[in-house]
C-alpha cells in the first residue's frame, strides 16, 4: 500500500497516473489491433504557472514513497528559467547535486510549508561557506548579492510544537 503524505504527494501521483494511463490504454489497444488516439491533459494545479514545482523525472512516481519535494529552485527570478526540486538534505554542487538548475545560476526559489532552507555561496566543509542566507516557506527571489552565487543548499523539516 502506497501512503500518501500530503496533498503535494497526491498531485504528484495524479500527474503520474494522467501521463501514463493513456500510454498504457492505448498500448493495450495496439495489441488487440484497436487504436487508440485518446490523451487525457492534466489539469493545471493550484501554483501559478510561474512557480511551477520541479517535476518527478521519468515516467513513474518514485518520489510519492521517497518524499515531497520540500523545495523548488530556479534559474531565473520570479520562478523562472531552469528548476530542480529538493528533499530534506545537503545539497554541493562540487559532487553534482545542482546539475539540472546549474551551479552559480539559482535567482528564485518556493519553500514548502514546514520546511527552511539555506542557500550558501560555497560548498565549506558540506556545511556551506561563504555567505549564506536562510529563507521560511514562500516564494522568494534571492537577493541581489547571493542571485547566481549559490554552490550549497540545505534544505530541513521545521518541527511545530
């Protein structure tokens, strides 16, 4: 049984499901030597278009079971350009953890609720270096002395008491 943490995991999971439902229907049409023109669109989620989530690679949904993605980095302002997401953990750009958005290119970035994260201009000792700048849930451009500057992120789960 597939345990289903948040409403996030549950758009995730649909979007899978909307992508690969209809390639598998018409798949089956095919070897029964039926055709199958039919695909179903997802339907947009409730972010604005702008601050679109990264998106779970592949075509299965791997990351429902692993974990939401806490946080979304892009290269550009306002939720632009380039995006990777993140999970709870340490994040150097030295072993390759920012190859999708880029190492030196991070401008914006959307923190779920109940997470924070720390953006660092240098990997350090993999405690981040330089200088650094933490940021709560929210949409946020970075500012202007760390835009296309971070080489070390740390995203970590925020516990309510």
């Amino acid at each position: 049984m597939i345990r289903i943490r948040s409403r996030a995991h549950l758009q995730g999971c649909m979007l899978a499901i909307l992508l690969i439902g209809p390639l598998i229907t018409a798949e089956g049409s095919k070897r029964q030597g039926q055709a199958s023109q039919s695909f179903t669109e997802p339907t947009q989620t409730s972010r604005p278009a702008r601050w679109q989530r990264a998106r779970f690679g592949g075509g299965s949904c791997a990351k429902c079971e692993e974990g939401d993605l806490s946080v979304t980095v892009y290269a550009d302002r306002d939720g632009q350009g380039k995006m990777q997401g993140f999970t709870p953990g340490r994040y150097r750009a030295d072993r390759g953890h920012l190859d999708e958005v880029g190492n030196d290119t991070i401008s914006s970035l959307a923190v779920e609720d109940g997470y924070r994260v720390r953006l660092c201009q240098h990997e350090g000792d993999g405690k981040g270096a330089g200088m650094c700048r933490d940021f709560a849930a929210g949409q946020h451009n970075v500012p202007d002395e760390m835009d296309d500057e971070t080489s070390f992120i740390w995203v970590w789960e925020v516990r309510s008491r």
